[in-house]
C-alpha cells in the first residue's frame, strides 16, 4: 500500500528520475523500488477510475504512464490490471458480438490495440472462442447481405474481420468472399484521394 508520505517523496522523486534517465543514468535500487511501487499504484488507480470504458480515448492517461516508465527504465507490476483490462474486452466482445455496428467492432479493435500498446495480453483463449462462434454461424449470412464496399453491412463485416484477424483467426476464406465487392472501389479513381 502506497502511504502519503511515499505518494508525496514520489511524486518529488519524478523529475530527478527522468534528468537521470536523459542522462543515460541508471537509478538507483531504492528510486526504482519507489517508482515501480508507485506506477504500479497509479495504474490501478487510474484504471479502476475508468470503470470499464470503451472509449478508447479514455486510455491516454494508462498510456502515458507506461510510456513515463518505459522512458525511465521501470517496470509495473500490472498483472491485476491485466486481469481488469482482460474483461472489459471480453465483456465489450459479449456485448457487441450480435451487432453489425462497425463503430463497435472497430472499438473493440481499438481496446486490444490499447492492451497491446500498455503490455499487457488480453484472454486471446476467450476472444478466439467467442469469435469462433460468430464466425461460424453468422458471418456467412453477413457477408451475403454486402451489397457494396461503401455499404453499413460491408464496414461491420470488414470490423469484425480485424478484430478476428488481430486475435489470429484466419480470415482468407472470408476476405475471399468480400474481394468482389472491394474491385469496383480499388480501380475507382475518383474514390481514392
């Protein structure tokens, strides 16, 4: 547990860490010991704030302190935030796996990125098994209902596709199937800036 007074000497302690780290200099055990037990706090801290947002945007503050850390040499614990992270997916997955709302798919995508990006590894063994089912008994039914490249249908299905193809899911098949719809756009100049 972080008391205030360690709050207080870490917070003071930052500036000097980083003039270090620029410098090339390694920190001292005790300043890292302190630094690692504070951004290790902070980052629960400010995760259990989010409360399971879905907006990626709301993550800047996760991402810039692992960013801080990684400049300064440190390492964050972050395996119960792994365990807090790992279910927002998972429950942003649950709810929107019925959905064609391409906006959602690319959120999710956006939050495995954003896990992705602060080191920490999403429950792919979940992901995959909910994926799975989708792709097995809805996504061909989606797909026959693309009309066009530019349509509502074709961006959801195209989402889903990504977030199937970032949880190493093979997608060929399927893109295969979507190829025709894609030509007319690709060889349209007029389309492309």
């Amino acid at each position: 547990s972080i008391s205030i007074t360690n709050l207080s000497a870490c917070k003071e302690l930052l500036p000097a860490a980083e003039a270090m780290a620029d410098a090339a200099m390694p920190l001292p055990a005790w300043i890292r010991g302190l630094l690692e037990a504070y951004g290790t706090w902070r980052f629960a801290e400010l995760l259990a704030e989010l409360r399971g947002a879905i907006d990626p945007s709301a993550y800047a503050g996760l991402l810039d302190l692992v960013d801080r850390a990684r400049l300064l040499g440190i390492t964050l614990d972050l395996s119960a935030a792994a365990t807090v992270l790992g279910r927002t997916v998972v429950d942003r997955l649950d709810a929107i796996v019925d959905s064609l709302d391409a906006e959602a798919w690319q959120g999710l995508l956006d939050l495995v990125h954003i896990a992705a990006r602060l080191g920490i590894s999403v429950p792919e063994r979940a992901l995959q098994d909910r994926m799975l089912v989708l792709l097995r008994t809805r996504l061909d039914a989606w797909i026959a209902d693309c009309r066009d490249a530019q349509g509502p249908t074709y961006r959801a299905v195209s989402a889903i596709l990504a977030v199937a193809n970032r949880l190493n899911l093979r997608t060929e098949e399927a893109r295969a199937r979507l190829a025709p719809l894609e030509e007319p756009v690709a060889s349209d100049p007029t389309y492309w800036p």
